[in-house]
C-alpha cells in the first residue's frame, strides 16, 4: 500500500527490504536520469546494516552501538547539566525548535511537488512563506485510504470522524492539495505534533513517554485541533486501530513496512532530543527511539533515528561541527558529502536523481544530509534550497531545519522567517516554557544565561 509519496529511485530498489516499494504506484520524478554520485564503493543508500561506527548501529533490531569518542568530547556530553547549560546550548535548543518548525511551513505549499518545473510554474522560486493553492498537480490524495494506512477508497470515515475533522470530503476528489485551505505560515500535522510533544515535555518537566502518547491521542481526536487536511499513513493506521479498541500503546505495533520506514517519522523527534541533551547522548537515543515507537514500529526506521538522534545531540552541544558530524556519518554511508557538496551537480540533481526525493528513509536521509552539509553556514539557505527542489519537502525540511537550527542556533535564524510564522506569538511562548522547564536555573529566553 502506498502513502503520497510517489518516487522510489531505481538504485534505492535492491536496498529495500520490502516489496510494497515495487508497486506499480509509483510516480517518477521529473529528473530521473541518474547522477554520478562520489562514493568509495557501493549503494550510496544507508540501510541498517550499513550504519557506520562514527554514527551508527549494527544492523537492525540490534540496539545502536555509540561510535567511540575522546575523553574529552564524551565528557561534554556527560557533564551536561540541565542547570548549568551555557547560552550557546538554549540558543541551539530554541534553534532547533524554531528550525523544525519554519522549514515545514516553507514547503507546505509546494509539499510533494516531484515535478520541480510545475513548482516554478506554480510559485516561482520560494523565498518566503505562502498559502498552498487549492488544487495541486500530482495529488494523490483522492485514491488514498480513509480508513486506514496506504491506498484504498474514501468509505472508511477515520479521516473525517476520528481524525482531520470535516476533512473527509476533500480525500476524494481530484488534485486537491494535501493542505488546501492553510493560510501561509501555518503548519503541517506533523509539525504540530511536535508542539504537542513540546508542551508535553513543558508539563511534566521532562519526557514522559505515557503523558507524550495521551497528549498525541487526544490531539488528534479532538475536532478544530488544527487545520490541515492529509494524514500520514501512520496516523491513520494508529487511528483505525484506536477506533477498534486497540489500547493507545499497542496502535502502532505490528506495522513495520512501507508505510513506516518514512521520514514524517522525524517530525516530532527534536523536542525529546534537545530536552534530554543534559542526560548525555545514550539518553538521548533511548529516548528518541522510545517517542518513536509509539507511533512507528519499524526496527529500519529506529536505526536511521539513532543516527539523527545523535547528530542533533552532537551539534548542539558543540562535540563536532556540522560538516564533521556529517562527514563521519557518510563513511559509514559510503558517501562522500564534501566531494559532493563542491561538485557541479545543483540541489534538484542530487535529491532527485542521486539519492531520491520521495519519504523514504533511505532517499530521504542522505538528502537531507547533503543539503545540510552544502549550506551549513546559512540556516536560511538551506532550507529553501530545501522547498525548492520539491518533493518530500515538509517533512525532510522539518528534520533539515531543526538539524541546522541546532548546529547555528536562533541566532543566526532571519528574524522574519520567525515573525512570518502564522502562530509565532504562541509558538514562542511555547518555546520560552519548555526550555525553562527542561532547563531550570537558567535564563532560556531569547537563548541568554
């Protein structure tokens, strides 16, 4: 079954371990030629068996393995403490924060557009935040299953009546925009459940995984929570299960597959990542993979999470810089991110036709790897360069731009891509809670000590 991710590359094929990506469903990028791509040898693709020793695990479902650092570097992470956290570690925190949650808003309105010529046709090159249109071009909303997870008819009324309230209608009917009626600035769904996440995180003074869950549910069962109108796979298969009698902490279990191993499952990562920073980077991981089980069961999943989990980590608390941090994953990826990074090829090349532009975690990941290491000192340009080469832009935007959030800080974040947020005024009463609840003794607003 098939979410509205539409491209897998043919190299991402052999690495799969699941046949649903075969489908016939799939749609093509419109930059399909393959390019060369810097490598020492091998898929340029990160699967779980693949996850080098500097960032990584061994293969799935093994618990990740830490890479080994310096005394000196893992004593930074261990000697973190919640109320002795310098300004550089809140301005990242509140970065990372505010990253995930301009990032997603930029690309709302051109999310899932694999054809970068109808993008420019559309919107022109993004600089700024807008409103989506009403229809889009390639949707594939109107054969997505409203009863569950994949593709199906409109009969089941989950999306509708247990979820996405008064949304039903919109699911089947042709080239309706996933975010039809949003006004710009707004966020997608997963981005406001990572505000769920964070005001849970603000309650409870640290990551409390059963309050997290009670929090997800009753958002999203709630009508007029919010205002968007597509629903990841995993949410409506959650959902079904919930509206079945399932309890809340068995919803997700039992569906590792195509429909799992995506990106959108990052989205909500980064508050439990920067709100566990001063447990040291084992907590960190713990916790992130325990969030994301509970809405994703997918032993392959959780192994890229481990990675991306300890990459905020690191960058945050100043272990490595960005590129480094970056540098060292790509060994154990087989990819060589300077090389490509200074190459010729352009943004559309590489996320389209070298790694892949579609959700899955394998296309996915190196994309958003690339595109960090290539604009690491510009928060801003990279997570436009980031809409504009279209796709699955939301979501990998989200991971993108808490992970450059994280590594420059609030800081050196443009003042209007905060303002143009469309709830920024909350949003930021939001952030200056949580950061004084995770670290407390520490004047957290604004990222000042």
């Amino acid at each position: 079954m098939r979410s509205a991710c539409h491209f897998v590359h043919p190299r991402a094929v052999a690495s799969l371990p699941f046949t649903a990506s075969l489908n016939s469903s799939c749609r093509r990028s419109a930059v399909s030629t393959p390019a060369r791509l810097v490598i020492s040898s091998g898929q340029p693709h990160l699967t779980p068996a693949r996850l080098g020793a500097q960032y990584s695990s061994a293969a799935a479902p093994q618990p990740p393995q830490s890479r080994k650092v310096s005394a000196s570097a893992s004593a930074v992470g261990q000697q973190l403490n919640p109320t002795m956290v310098d300004a550089t570690v809140i301005d990242r925190v509140r970065g990372a924060l505010w990253g995930l949650l301009i990032a997603d808003s930029l690309s709302m309105p051109v999310h899932w557009y694999y054809d970068v010529g109808t993008l420019q046709r559309d919107f022109g090159t993004i600089t700024d935040f807008q409103a989506p249109r009403a229809k889009h071009p390639s949707s594939i909303m109107s054969v997505s299953n409203t009863g569950g997870h994949g593709r199906g008819g409109q009969g089941g009324r989950i999306v509708g009546d247990v979820i996405n309230h008064g949304k039903h209608d919109f699911w089947g009917k042709s080239n309706v925009h996933y975010h039809q009626g949003m006004k710009k600035g707004e966020n997608t769904l997963n981005a406001l459940c990572a505000r769920v996440v964070m005001r849970s995180m603000t309650a409870t003074g640290s990551y409390d995984s059963r309050r997290a869950l009670s929090d997800y549910v009753t958002f999203m069962t709630t009508p007029g929570s919010h205002n968007d109108t597509y629903a990841e796979s995993f949410h409506r298969d959650f959902f079904k299960n919930f509206a079945d009698g399932v309890p809340a902490e068995r919803c997700a279990q039992g569906t590792e597959g195509h429909n799992t191993a995506q990106i959108g499952g990052f989205v909500m990562l980064p508050p439990v990542i920067m709100g566990t920073l001063g447990q040291g980077v084992e907590a960190v991981k713990a916790a992130s993979l325990k969030h994301l089980a509970l809405t994703h069961d997918s032993t392959k999943l959780a192994a890229y999470a481990t990675s991306y989990s300890e990459l905020l980590s690191d960058v945050a608390t100043s272990k490595h810089t960005l590129r480094e941090a970056i540098q060292a994953i790509g060994k154990g990826m087989r990819v060589d991110f300077e090389s490509l990074a200074k190459g010729p090829l352009d943004d559309v090349r590489v996320v389209h036709s070298t790694f892949g532009s579609a959700c899955y975690i394998q296309d996915s990941f190196p994309s958003m790897l690339f595109l960090a290491y290539r604009y690491a000192d510009s928060f801003e340009k990279a997570v436009l360069a980031n809409t504009n080469v279209g796709g699955e832009n939301c979501h990998r935007g989200a991971a993108l731009g808490a992970l450059m959030g994280a590594a420059l800080g609030e800081s050196n974040i443009p003042q209007r891509l905060i303002d143009g947020l469309h709830d920024t005024v909350n949003i930021r009463k939001e952030i200056d809670a949580y950061t004084a609840a995770m670290f407390p003794g520490s004047n957290t607003a604004n990222g000042t000590c």
